[in-house]
C-alpha cells in the first residue's frame, strides 16, 4: 500500500488549522485526527498527489467514543483499509 501525504483542515482547541499526514487512505488520515486530543473538529481531507478533496460532515467525539469501544485494533484497522478502497 502506497502512503500518500493529506493536508486536514480541523480545529485545533477551537482555533482553525491545518495538519499534515501521511496515510494510505482518506479514511486512515480521518483515523488518525481522532488519536489526538487537540483537535475538536474535522472539515475536510485533501490528498497532495491529486488534490481530491473530502468534506467530513461526520461527528469527531462519536467516532472517537466509537473507536474507543473497540478492542481489537486489527479489525479497525482491516476496516479502516477496506472503507479506504470503497470512499477514495
């Protein structure tokens, strides 16, 4: 799987920014917004190498208590990878 570099439009504490990371999917790079505490909300994903865009209309503190419930880190991970190949 190739890595591919986003840029995530978010609010950081309620102050917007931007952050860079590299997933191999938009669905990874949503994933790894909810690991970090300073970000209160997501609007969208862009990938660099095609400049495709993603709006996020989703709910950031439901995924996370969501994620939070699952123990199994492979299954997040399979499904993260499989949601990837169905949203990119």
């Amino acid at each position: 799987m190739e890595l591919n570099e986003y840029i995530i439009d978010v609010d950081l504490y309620n102050k917007k920014d931007k952050l860079k990371v590299w997933a191999t999917n938009s669905t990874e790079a949503i994933d790894s917004m909810l690991a970090l505490e300073i970000v209160t909300e997501i609007y969208s994903v862009k990938r660099l190498s095609d400049d495709k865009s993603w709006n996020f209309t989703g709910d950031i503190n439901l995924l996370r208590d969501i994620r939070n419930e699952i123990d199994d880190e492979g299954l997040i991970y399979s499904e993260i990878i499989n949601q990837g190949e169905i949203n990119d």
